[in-house]
C-alpha cells in the first residue's frame, strides 16, 4: 500500500469524530488592500528577509487604522491564497521532509480548506497607507485581510517546540535553514 494510504488508515483508525453546531454558516472577508512583492511566478515557501518592493498597500478608507502602528517592529499579515492550483489533500508531504506526510494542520502548506494566509514580517516604514516591508512569501497582487501588531511577550511563547519536524533524521541541519543560519549544504 502506498505511504499515503497507510498513513491514511492509521489515521482514520484513530481518530473519534466529534461534530457541534448546526450546520453550515457562510460568511464572506472583505478586501482591505493589496500586497505588492517581486513574485510573479515564484514565491518562497517561508518568508525570507529579502531585499526588494515588498509593500502592502492599505485601502485608502483603512489608513486611519495604521495609526501608531508604525511603533512595532513586526506585524502579522493575513491575506487570502487566490493563485493556488492544487487541490485540497487532508494529509501532505512538506517539501523538505523528504516524503514525510502529516495533516494538513500540522503543516505550514498553503494548500488547506481556507485559502488564509499569514506571514510575519519587519515594518521599515508606514507612509500614508503603504506600508513597507521585506520577505513577504506571498504573490504580488494578493488580497490582504487583516494586519495586526506583533507583541513580543505577548506573541512569543519560550515553550513553543518544533513538534514533529525534531523527528526527522535531517533535524539538525533543517534547524540551520528554520533560523536562517549560513551553513554547508
């Protein structure tokens, strides 16, 4: 059986379903500017501290809302996923594991039941409302939802741990790339 199906089974034989609600509630987000990269056909998988034109251009009627924002050094971005073409997979194999599968919820892939978007990235300036920035991993022209501040003791958890990726053989040297340290491949 291929790896996929076993890790499909295993995981359907374990699992306890658990619904609530009644239903099906639909619900629509609103546009509230657009992200601008360098991106027109290739976008890195994580954001990267890149030099280039990465802005994040605010609807004009939200530029009262960037108010002191420009006094945090880092701002989560939240934007919707509108170039993907694969198809939604409960289970996925991120591309540096080397064909190891785990859900889509213990994954950072794009590819999920909400096309959402989010990326943490420096603030270098806010003028009226255009916000620039560096390392966005994101398409130029994306729809942007939502900016909110990031607060350092409030965001960054000491206890956070790397869950299933310390598993992998390559842990070590994938840690390197995770922090962004130069090192032999």
């Amino acid at each position: 059986m291929p790896q996929r199906g076993k890790a499909a089974m295993k995981h359907n034989q374990n699992k306890k379903e658990v619904k609530e609600g009644k239903g099906i509630v639909n619900f629509k987000f609103k546009q509230i500017g657009i992200i601008r990269t360098p991106y027109i056909d290739n976008a890195p998988y994580q954001p990267v501290e890149e030099e280039g034109n990465f802005r994040i251009v605010v609807d004009p009627e939200y530029t009262d809302g960037l108010y002191k924002l420009d006094k945090f050094r880092y701002i989560y971005v939240l934007y919707y996923i509108n170039k993907l073409k694969q198809k939604l997979s409960l289970l996925t194999s991120p591309p540096w594991t080397n064909g190891s599968l785990v859900g889509v919820f213990a994954s950072r892939s794009p590819v999920r039941p909400n096309y959402i978007g989010l990326s943490i990235v420096p603030i270098k300036s806010i003028i009226k409302n255009i916000i620039s920035t560096s390392g966005l991993d994101v398409f130029d022209g994306t729809p942007l939802l939502d900016i909110k501040p990031y607060i350092k003791d409030l965001d960054s958890k000491d206890n956070a741990n790397y869950g299933w990726i310390k598993d992998l053989d390559n842990y070590e040297h994938l840690l390197l790339h995770i922090k962004g340290i130069p090192h032999d491949y």
